[in-house]
C-alpha cells in the first residue's frame, strides 16, 4: 500500500475511533463490524470439519450464524465450541488491529488479506438479501484497495481498522454492561450459557482471559503499533 501523509493517516484514524459514537452513521457503521463478527464463527469452526448453514446480517447492526459442528471430531467438540463462542466478538478487534499495523507499517497485503478473508466468507455463507448487499459492498471496498492503491485507500483502511477496535470494545463493555444488569439479551455467551448450563458471565470472564492472553503473546507488535499512534495523535494536537 503506498504511503500516506502521516498526520493524515492519523487524522483518519480518529475519524474511525469516533465513529462508533455517532448517531445513526455509527450504527450503519456496525453493520461492518457485525460482518466480522459472524465470519469469525465460520473461521474457526470450518477448518475442523463444522459447517455453517447460512449468515444473516440485519439492517439494525444484528447478525446471525447457524454453526453445526455435527462431523467436528468428539475429542476436541467442546473446544471448538468454545471457540467458535469467543471468535464472534474477538474478529472485529484482531481484524482491526491487523489493518491498522499493515497501514502503520506501509504493507499493501495485510489490509488486502484481512478484508479479503472477511468478504469472501461472509459471501459464501451470507443467505439473506440485505447482508447479500452489505457484502458486495465490503467485497468492492477490498477489491478497491488490492487494485487500486492510493493515500486515499490508505486513510480509508486505517479509518475501518480504528473502528473495528474501538467498535469491537464498545460491544464488550456493552456486553459487561448486560451481565451486570441483568438484561435479557441474546448474545454469544448466553447462547452458550443456554447450551452448556454454564453462566453467561462466566464464559465472558474466560473470554476476557484468553483474549488477555493473546494480548500478551503479541504484546511486542502492539506495544510498537500504540506507540506510533499515540506520537502521531499527539502530534496533531
């Protein structure tokens, strides 16, 4: 990807960070962010023999996925249970991060990958004719970026990526949110809770901890990747 001003990447960046925080547009927005959300199910259940029957993605930012894992092998089921759970709300934060540091680091590749895989996925499982439409839209945004590279990709690259992160953590403190009062909401972990008579807090506490594992194991590249946004930030300010 070819370079960028560096003051306007991070302009960018802040534009995609404040985003989820505005009315209306930020929930249109999510629906990106939903997208991701689903094709981390498939991701990580496919590659052990689990099917996804089909995704939805609706016009108010919700999405769904039927997950069969009927032929994963018996031995590792509950694993990939489990971490079909937790791939949901984690795609949409190590999909962002991803596009920020391939943007920060000036890789054309990285960015085109991480859209790709997602847009791709959700194509193939994607049943409805509204998320048909979303994905087409996501499809022709990667297909933008892989051939037709510019400063203006660029900006619109770190943009998706800073809100994929910040987008991604809002749902995580909503999610806290619920459990601590109590809502009757539908998420992931409740979904398991209902399966595997586990409290849905106790799934989101674990959730919280492998993903704090994950930070740690790649807490080299993050560290470098906080550090160049918040000297760019400070620098514009």
């Amino acid at each position: 990807m070819t370079a960028a001003a560096p003051p306007l990447v991070f302009v960018a960046l802040l534009v995609g960070a404040v985003l989820p925080f505005v009315p209306l547009v930020g929930r249109v927005a999510r629906i990106a962010a939903t997208v991701a959300h689903e094709v981390g199910h498939a991701v990580v259940v496919v590659p052990f023999g689990g099917r996804i029957q089909r995704i939805e993605l609706h016009p108010d930012g919700s999405g769904e996925a039927w997950v069969q894992l009927g032929r994963v092998p018996g031995g590792i089921r509950w694993l990939v249970r489990i971490t079909n759970l937790y791939a949901g709300y984690s795609a949409p934060l190590w999909a962002g991060v991803l596009l920020v540091t391939g943007v920060l680091h000036g890789s054309r590749w990285l960015p085109v990958a991480v859209l790709g895989v997602v847009g791709l996925v959700a194509l193939a499982f994607v049943r409805n004719w509204f998320g048909i439409l979303v994905v087409l839209g996501f499809d022709a945004l990667a297909l933008w970026v892989a051939l037709r590279p510019s400063e203006t990709t660029v900006l619109v690259v770190a943009a998706v990526g800073a809100f994929f992160v910040v987008d991604g953590l809002r749902s995580v403190v909503q999610v806290a949110r619920w459990l601590l009062t109590g809502a009757r909401v539908q998420t992931d972990f409740h979904i398991a809770a209902a399966e595997m008579r586990v409290p849905a807090s106790v799934w989101f506490v674990l959730f919280l901890a492998v993903n704090a594992v994950a930070v740690w194991l790649a807490r080299g590249p993050l560290l470098e990747v906080w550090a160049i946004v918040a000297a760019g930030v400070r620098a514009l300010f």
